[in-house]
C-alpha cells in the first residue's frame, strides 16, 4: 500500500516594521532656537519686519532695506509698538550691529509679554558679510567702536595727568572695573549715555 503524504502549507508570520515618520526640520524652526542667519533671511526681507535697535546714528550710516529702527534705550516706551507687529501677524526680527544688543532687546520685550522674538545672528556685520542688499548713508563710528575709544582716551589722559597728579591715576581703575561690570552684567553704562550724543542721533532735513 503506498503511503500517502500530506504537505502541510508552512505557515509564514510578516511583521511589519513600524515605521516613525522622520521628523522634518523646516528652515524656518530655527526661530525656535531664538536666530536666523543672514542667508536664510536676505530672500525674505520683504516678508519680515526687521527692528534694528542699534543708535539713529547708526542707522542711518546702514540697515537692512526696510528694517525699522527702535533704539535700545527707547525700547521700552515703545513695547506697544512691537507688540502691534507681532498681533497683526508680521514675523519679527531682532537685529542690531552683531547681536549683543539685539539680545538685550529680546529679554526685554520677553519681560514685557511679547512673544520670545528671533534674532539676526551677527547682526548688521553677518548681513553685510553675506553680500545682502544694504541701505548706507553717511558713515559713523558704530556705539562699540565709539566706547572703545572713549575709555582708552579716559585711561590714557588719566595716567598722563597722574604723572603730575597722583591720584587721577584713579580714573582709569574706574574706568576698568566699568568695563569689568559692563561685561558681568552684559549692559554698558558708557554706551547708554554716548547714544544720547548728537553724533548718534539722526541728521536733521
């Protein structure tokens, strides 16, 4: 009698591999990190409000087209004004000559209930850099260039005097630990006042 063979059907178990779609990292997230770079904004400047925070002086001397100027040390009277942009919708950025300044203005407006608002990384000096369209007028020393100079004239004029007064030797330990606690405290004392000077102020007419 032949044996008769029965095939059992193998039985064949298909996992399926789950797959996490792959998170996408827009561009535009890197508002998220609190920056933009000048190459990701100069195609954009027409969509964006720009507030450069930097002296009218300055300004004027060159900005980002279209870019309104807020100057720093009148930034809080003027947080309404900010405020307005960021309700009507408009995506704003911070920008001022590196972005020192810029930075000061985003914990600022930050305290004041505005949204935490991007920077532009490098500021003026990034853009410039990059080959972006720029507005120029009349060249001017910008702030920090300007607190530079001051405080090694008020140090080199100090120790030249003490040479026949003594103690005016005083005024450049002064003006040392100024610079010390401008750094510590990431604010400048010498830069608030000399924004207020005509020289960083815009020309009239």
């Amino acid at each position: 009698m032949s044996e008769i063979t029965t095939a059992t059907p193998e039985t064949t178990t298909v996992t399926a591999e789950a797959t996490t779609p792959e998170a996408t990292t827009p561009e535009a997230t890197t508002q998220a990190i609190g920056s933009y770079t000048a190459s990701s904004l100069r195609g954009r400047i027409d969509d964006i409000t720009i507030i450069d925070v930097r002296t009218p002086g300055e300004f004027e001397s060159i900005h980002v087209p279209h870019a309104r100027n807020v100057p720093l040390d009148q930034l809080r009277g003027r947080v309404a004004e900010v405020r307005s942009l960021v309700d009507e919708g408009r995506e704003v950025v911070l920008s001022c000559r590196t972005e020192n300044r810029a930075r000061q203005a985003q914990g600022l407006l930050a305290a004041a209930g505005v949204p935490s608002l991007p920077i532009l990384e490098g500021g003026i000096v990034a853009w410039e850099a990059e080959g972006a369209p720029v507005v120029q007028g009349v060249l001017r020393w910008d702030l920090e260039r300007q607190v530079r100079f001051t405080a090694g004239l008020l140090v080199l004029v100090s120790i030249l005097v003490s040479l026949v007064f003594p103690p005016a030797r005083f005024v450049a330990g002064f003006v040392g630990a100024g610079l010390v606690f401008a750094a510590v405290t990431n604010t400048c004392a010498m830069a608030l006042l000399l924004a207020k000077l005509p020289y960083n102020r815009p020309r009239s007419g």
